[in-house]
C-alpha cells in the first residue's frame, strides 16, 4: 500500500461522475419519498422552505441547503427539500470510493466501498426524506478523507486548513461532526514537525468561518417568521440554542455523564454491534477486519483509523448504553452512527486490496475472479436494500394531515401535541396551505399557553386578539369554541391537566374534539359525516415500519374502530367489514380489545355460534411459534367463558 495515491489528475474523473449519477438515480428513483415524511422531516420541510429555525440547535446548513433546492421547478416543496438529502446520500458513496482508491489505488477496493453504502437500508432510508444525517454522513466521511491525507501527505497543512472549515461549517447541520476534532487533532499531531507557522492559527479562523453560519439563526430572529424554534436574540440565546439546554440537562450535560466507568461502556459496544450487524454483510466485516490488520504496518494511518472508529464508543455511551435495548432505541438512534457505514465499507475495500495482492502474486486470474466476485456478491444487495427502505410510494404522512384538515369545522382551533403532528402540521398548514382558516397552535404537555405557529397575526389577529397576547391564553377562552365543536387536539394523552379538567376530550375522526365537561354533543353523526371524508386503505396498504408511522397508524385504528362500534348499535351489514378493517390495521396492545368489542357485537346481534366461530378463525389463524399470540388468544377464550356464562 503505497504512501501516496499516484494516479493522474483528473484520470479518475469519468468513473467517479458516473458512479455519482448512477448512485443519486437509484435513490431518486426508487426510494426518494415523494412528499413529507414523518418525525423531523415536517418542521426541515417547512423550515428549510420558510427560512425559519428548527428545534435547537437550529440545523441553520440544512436549512441552506434546503431552501436552496426548493427552486428547482420539479415536484412539490418536500420532494424538493428529500432532494437534499439523496444528493449527499450519492456524494457519501462517491467519497467512500474516493477514499478506498486513495488508500489503495485500486478500482476494485473503491467499488466495493461504494456498494457496502449503497446496500445498507438505513443509509437508503435517511437518504430518502428530508433529514440531517446524510449531510452529517457526507461531512464527517469528508473530514475522515481529509484527515487522512494530512497524515499523509508533506503538505498536510493544506487538508488541516480545509478541515477546519469544514468542521466549523459541519457543527451548523449536527453537534456529532464535532467528534472529528478528535482524530483531527492526532493528524495535526503526527504532522507537527511539516506544518508551517502560523497554520493552527488560519485553522482556528477558518473553523469561525464555517461555524459562522449560526449567524442565519440571529438574522431570521428579527424576521417575522412562520416557524421560529430557535430564537437567538443574544449571545446567551445561542448558547441555549446550541448547547440544547432545554432538552434533558442539555449537550453538555450528556457529555458530561460519558466520564464515569460503568459496564455501559461494554452495552454501548455491544448495541453498535447490533446496528452495524444489520447493515454490514458479514462478509464485508470479514474484509474490514483483513484491512485494518493490513495497515498495521503503517503506524500512522493505522492510529488515525483507529481513533476514527473508537470516537463513536463515546457517543455509543451517551445514547445507547442501554443493557437491553428496544427495538425503537435502536432505530431512533442508529442515523447517529450512520458514517460508520462508509468507513466500515472504506476498510472492507482495504482488505480486498490486501487479498488481491496477495493472490496475484501467485495467480492473476483467481486474484481477479475474487474481487469481480466480491462486487457482484455485494451489488445483489443493494436492489434488496432499496427495496426495504424504499419510499418511493410513502404518503402515509401527507395524507394523514390532508384528512385531517378535511375534518375540521370553518375557523377551528388546532392543538398540536408532539414532534409528529405538530411538525406534519407545519408542513400541511404553513406550506401546502390545506385550511388557512384554522388557527394552528403548537403546544407543549404542561404549558399554560401556546404558540400560534403559522398563525399569522395580519390573518387572525382582528378574529381572536385575545389569542396573541404575550401573557398566554387563559382557558376560558377556549369555552365558546369548544361549545361550538371547534376545539381539536392531536391526542388525548398529551393534554395538560388544566384542559382535562375543563374539557372532555373524545374520538373524532383522527382527532380528538374537546368539549366542555358534561355537554351533549352528537359525536356518532359528525362522526359518521367526517368518516366517509378519509381514506384509511392507503394506510393499510402502505408502509408502517416507522415508529412515527404507527402513530399514525393508530389514530386510523381508533377511528375505524369507533366507526365499527357505532355500526354495531345500527347492526349495519358493514359492521364486519369495520371492526375487521380495524384489527388489520391495529397492533398487539390494541387487537384484544378490538377483539372483544366485535366479539360482543356478535353476541348479541347474531348469537353465541357467531362469536365461537370467530374466535375459532382467530386460533386457527395463530402460528404454532408465536407463543405471544397463543397465550392472548388463551386469555381471550377464558374472557369469553367468563363473560357470557351468565348470559347462556
């Protein structure tokens, strides 16, 4: 493995340009969500599109980035915004195959890199919808290539002056770009004696400049904007934006719990493992593990890997020390180790070199057939990663927020609980602009007030002044709206205790409506008015593997289920259909009650014989392995024996 990459400028151009077109088609498309997806994407959507400010630390580069590509004439606002993401998805394989062919001058390690990237589901998945990791993924392999040829090359102080900026720039989009300073700083160090005076200095200056894109968040404060996060009016505002005080103690109180020595150490270790098993073919860990033995030789670059790879034990620790993580820890967690992905496919394509030359030395035609059979076997997995993460048919998001809107009576109010429907409702109110007469509040669990996000006061102000004082809202406001059937919440469960004294809240298609305590309201008939309003096949059909999208899901499932019960008191002949429709779409913790209420449903309406056969479909339909299932249904035939023996 020679020292320097030899080859001529500009000799690998055409193959890198082709492998990045070829990367940026396959997850443009078949896989790029076609419109907002859920969790973040929402508020980057309509942030990026508004120039407003996300959630701290504000994510100011993304928002660039994203405003950006919103001018392109092509598709609607967050395809244009996903867009983002999928050019630095295919610029992240470029640089993995950038940085393989620089280590080892061979085409066939830098393909190999590349498609250990292009195979990974969770890399397809992030870089499929409007999310910061991609560009976290591209920066932090950027600044690891970098950091690479400042241990290697004489002129090294050039790739330590890039990687300054770089860093400072990198710390706008995600505070883990920061863990790079690291094995940057042993570059510096290893390279101390050829760097000219007064490098460290320009370097210092340079990371200011690049980190001077937080500037965006103080210019877009003093600008009326729709959404407003990440307010920085001060210099003390933007140490709370960035330092992220508000959540949980803050950045640098999670730092600061990584110093202490416990056995988390050995769980975060073990639950990296468990993402990156599922990413990585063990045949590539196979290769990997061959490269980073094969630059053992080479102290300074093997040092430089190493605490490139070690560094991320420390975010492992502050994140998922868990000694028995969910399956939801894992997948709300795992885009923060995303860059091992490129680096883990960078060493795999080490190895291969390795191999290759040592087989040649004996047999050109074997060293050959291996490599070319190395990159088939891993190009037949990058079809089957599209296709697990592909997006290409997601609009479980938009149009969970467009029947949403179609429900809501003329000048409703809008509660918006948590990142998934307020965000949505950032896209779909603010941007798409589905009801501009609905007054949309994001609010919080516990607060006494709202923020009237995409509200605008030149709109609504003449209609509810009361709404836009600075005090807050009193609760007696919401009164006379609620008593007219305008009130409406994104869930029950996070309502504040003040609106669960005052109000009852009950199913209403999607939403709850809240109500004054103990008013009649004829729920069953609007309900059965909105219900013929949406559409619940498509979120049957579609994708639910997100955990965001199961929340969705289950506002669909108590629909369908209320709309069932409602059919039962008729004994309509769609009654069936509906509590069926509605166990198909539900969950574990939810089917059992479905269950019991059709079960009654068929009780009383077509007697014990209907209720026994369906119970016995339902155990004929359990698989002799899924011993959860065998003992639910063993529960609900004790139920049933208990419940209707006083009435045989």
């Amino acid at each position: 493995m020679a020292t320097y990459c030899d080859s001529k400028p500009g000799e690998a151009v055409f193959p890198r340009l082709l492998l990045f077109l070829l990367s940026f088609s396959l997850i443009l498309l078949y896989s790029l969500s076609p419109n907002v997806y859920v969790g973040d994407s929402g508020i980057f959507t309509a942030s990026s599109y508004s120039m407003g400010s996300t959630h701290p630390p504000g994510y100011p580069l993304f928002l660039l980035l994203g405003k950006f590509l919103t001018f392109i004439p092509l598709g609607n606002i967050a395809f244009k915004v996903n867009l983002v993401c999928a050019v630095f998805g295919a610029l992240t394989v470029l640089l993995s195959y950038m940085t393989a062919f620089y280590l080892t001058k061979n085409y066939a390690a830098g393909i190999v890199a590349s498609l250990v990237v292009l195979a990974s589901p969770n890399f397809i998945l992030e870089s499929s919808k409007a999310e910061v990791y991609t560009l976290n993924t591209f920066l932090i392999v950027l600044l690891f290539y970098l950091g690479l040829r400042a241990v290697k090359e004489d002129d090294s102080f050039r790739s330590i002056l890039i990687s300054s900026f770089i860093l400072g720039l990198g710390m706008g989009n995600h505070h883990t770009v920061g863990f790079m300073l690291i094995p940057l700083l042993y570059a510096v160090f290893v390279r101390r004696k050829d760097i000219p005076f007064g490098t460290i200095t320009l370097s210092i200056l340079l990371f200011i400049t690049g980190f001077s894109v937080y500037l965006y968040l103080y210019i877009r404060s003093h600008v009326n904007t729709f959404i407003d996060y990440s307010e920085v009016h001060s210099f003390r505002d933007f140490l709370a934006v960035f330092f992220r005080v508000d959540y949980s103690g803050g950045t640098l109180k999670t730092i600061e719990g990584t110093s202490n020595y416990t056995i988390r150490w050995l769980y975060s270790i073990k639950n990296i493992g468990l993402i990156l098993s599922s990413e990585v073919h063990p045949v590539m860990w196979l290769f990997a593990s061959i490269g980073i033995v094969s630059l053992l030789k080479y102290k300074k670059v093997f040092g430089y890997i190493f605490i490139s790879l070690m560094i991320w034990v420390l975010l492992a620790k502050m994140t998922i020390g868990q000694k028995e993580p969910t399956y939801n820890d894992l997948f709300i967690i795992s885009p923060y180790f995303l860059q091992l992905i490129p680096i883990a496919g960078i060493l795999a394509g080490a190895g291969l070199y390795k191999c290759y030359e040592k087989i040649k030395a004996r047999s050109s035609l074997i060293a050959i057939t291996i490599a070319s059979g190395l990159i088939i076997f891993q190009a037949v997995y990058v079809p089957v990663a599209i296709q697990k993460s592909s997006l290409s048919n997601y609009f479980t998001a938009y149009n969970w927020i467009k029947d949403i809107s179609k429900v809501l009576k003329p000048k409703s109010f809008y509660l918006a609980f948590g990142d998934n429907p307020g965000f949505l409702g950032f896209y779909g109110f603010g941007i798409e602009r589905l009801r501009d007469d609905v007054l949309y509040m994001d609010a919080a669990a516990g607060n006494n007030s709202f923020r009237l996000t995409l509200s605008p006061l030149w709109k609504f102000g003449m209609w509810y002044p009361e709404f836009y004082r600075n005090e807050g809202t009193p609760v007696k406001y919401f009164y006379p709206i609620a008593e007219e059937g305008r009130l409406y919440a994104s869930s029950i469960g996070s309502l504040p205790k003040m609106f669960r004294d005052k109000f009852d809240a009950r199913g209403y298609v999607i939403i709850p409506i809240l109500l004054p305590k103990g008013s009649d309201f004829p729920l069953n008939t609007q309900l059965k008015q909105n219900f013929e309003k949406i559409d619940c096949l498509p979120i049957v059909t579609g994708d639910n593997g997100d955990i965001m999208t199961a929340e969705i899901r289950k506002t669909y499932v108590f629909t369908v289920w209320e709309y069932a019960n409602i059919l039962a008191g008729e004994n309509s002949k769609d009654t069936d259909y509906f509590y069926r429709l509605a166990l198909l779409m539900a969950n574990k913790g939810l089917k059992d009650k479905i269950i019991k209420d059709y079960v009654k449903f068929l009780y009383d309406k077509r007697g014990p014989s209907a209720a026994s056969k369906f119970i016995s479909e339902l155990k004929y339909l359990v698989s002799d392995s899924d011993t959860e299932m065998k003992n639910d249904m063993a529960d609900i035939e004790k139920w049933y024996g208990t419940e209707f023996k006083s009435r045989k």
